[in-house]
C-alpha cells in the first residue's frame, strides 16, 4: 500500500517521526510559555537549559553510573537549581523593564553556557543509550514502532498536560497568575510573592531539562543541540499564542506532524514549514492562534 507515493511503512514512519519533534516542541514551548506568561520574560536560555539537562544525564551516566529513570528527576531539579541562581541574581532586576532586556540577558547566557560546553567536550556529540526497559520495537503491521520513541510521545504529552492542569485548574495556578499580575494585592494575603516568582521560573527551566533527558538517547548530545532547536519552538510559541499554555501544547503537537508529512510531499519544505505558517498566522491574527489581544 502506498500513500502519497511512498510505502505506507515509510509514510507512517514520518508521521510518527514528526509526533516526536512535535512532542519536543510541546514541552519546550510549554516552558517558555509559562516563564513569559507569568514573568513576562522571553526566555532565550531556554535551549542552552535543555542541552544542559542532557549533558546532566550523560555525564551523570558516564562518570557515576546514574540511571535513566534518576536522571529523569536529577537533570530537572539541576538545572533548576541553577535557574533559581540565574533568578534571584539577574532577572528579577528586569521584570519592569522592556522584553529586550530580559532577551537580551538570557541570550547572553545561553552563548556563555553553549561556549562553556564546547571548550570542554567540543561539538563532536556524545552518545547515550536507550534503557534497557525501552530497546526494541514492536511491529504493529503497518509500520515499526521502536518502544522508546513511544515512550517520548507518551512522556512528554503526559508532563505537557499534568503542568497545564496545574496552572490552569488548581489554587496554585490561580495564586502564581495572581502573583504576576496585581503582586502587591497577593503579598498582601501574606503569601511570599518573590519565592513563588523564582519557582516558576526554575520550573519553566526543569521542564526544559526534561525534554533534554528524553532527547538524549535518539540524539547526540553536544553543545549545539539547543541552539539548533530554539528558533523553531520560539516560532511555536509565536503561533500558539506568547505565554498561552495550552496553544503551546496543541500548536507544538500540530505543527511537529505537519513538519513530518511535508517531509514526505514535499521534503525541500520541511525546514520552512514552521516558519512559513507562522508567516501567515501573523498576518491573520498577530496575537496567535492562542493568544489574546494586548
């Protein structure tokens, strides 16, 4: 059987190839969404925080032998670690200046972290294994489903719509979007408005740490690997909505599969897919397909 001139196994190898970028821009989005939502900081170290989360990983599996599964909590709570420092330090001198400046300053981080980490494993790329819990794959008829990559999909749509539930339907979501936006009226209630600000900032870099973990084993590990991928989820947030939660979620998804099947029609558009359609997006509707008019 063929579909679009190509055989059914290597169109639905595409299509599940494209879910896997989508679930990567998912998370990642998500991240940048929650930090600009609720800090109103663009966060261009997203990508380098996501490359560290994975080089956490390796280097936590190549020097002391961490597992997989450990690494799934190390990397993030690092990595956070390091975005509270990054918080208390710099950013929370710029909430009440221009986007710029916030852009500006983790632009600067991210090309200090990425050239931290050439100097010291240069940009050949490191390999990390799949666990042994998730080798092999499982021939469903109509295409070869290898388990991990699986595991990529269900994993991060699960932490994608755990988080939007938590902002969007718990007191917690409601007391952080409160906190952002009359802060004086929160502290007020007593409830200590700058540690709940740096938590969620660490939060959006954890989630970014995470998407590096699961990336880690089906790509190489090297110093580039975030700044590769930034431009694209930066375009998925901008589709989406900036700071809309699930327009991240939905629009990373979405645009990952229309990304995969371009890859079979029409293959010398597949780089610019994404960008062409955030093109006519914001021509249709500037504040996204997600996003609400200022």
């Amino acid at each position: 059987m063929e579909i679009f001139g190509i055989t059914s196994q290597a169109f639905f190898g595409q299509l599940l190839l494209g879910l896997i970028n989508g679930s990567f821009y998912a998370i990642l989005s998500l991240g940048l969404a929650i930090i600009f939502g609720l800090l109103n900081i663009i966060n261009f170290a997203h990508g380098a925080q996501y490359m560290v989360g994975a080089f956490v990983a390796w280097m936590g599996f190549t020097y002391f032998g961490i597992s997989y599964w450990v690494s799934l909590l190390l990397s993030p709570l690092v990595v956070g670690v390091v975005a509270v420092l990054i918080e208390r330090t710099m950013l929370r001198h710029l909430y009440k200046l221009d986007h710029l400046y916030g852009l500006l300053l983790t632009f600067g981080l991210a090309l200090i972290t990425e050239g931290v980490f050439k100097n010291i494993f240069g940009v050949s790329g490191e390999s990390y294994e799949v666990p042994e819990l998730l080798s092999g794959g499982v021939n469903l008829g109509f295409m070869f489903l290898p388990i991990y990559r699986g595991w990529i999909v269900v994993a991060a749509l699960s932490v994608c719509m755990v988080t939007w539930y938590v902002i969007e339907r718990t007191s917690l979501g409601a007391t952080l979007r409160a906190a952002t936006q009359r802060p004086d009226l929160v502290q007020a209630l007593g409830i200590n408005v700058p540690v709940l600000v740096t938590t969620t900032y660490a939060a959006g870099a954890a989630l970014a740490a995470f998407a590096g973990v699961l990336a880690a084993p089906v790509m190489q590990v090297n110093p580039v690997m975030g700044s590769n991928l930034i431009i694209v989820v930066f375009a998925v947030v901008v589709i989406g909505g900036m700071g809309s939660i699930l327009g991240s979620i939905v629009t990373g998804l979405g645009l990952g599969i229309i990304e995969g099947l371009t890859k079979v029609v029409y293959p010398e558009a597949s780089a610019v897919v994404i960008f062409v359609i955030m093109v006519l997006v914001l021509l249709v509707k500037p504040a996204g397909l997600f996003g609400k008019q200022a």
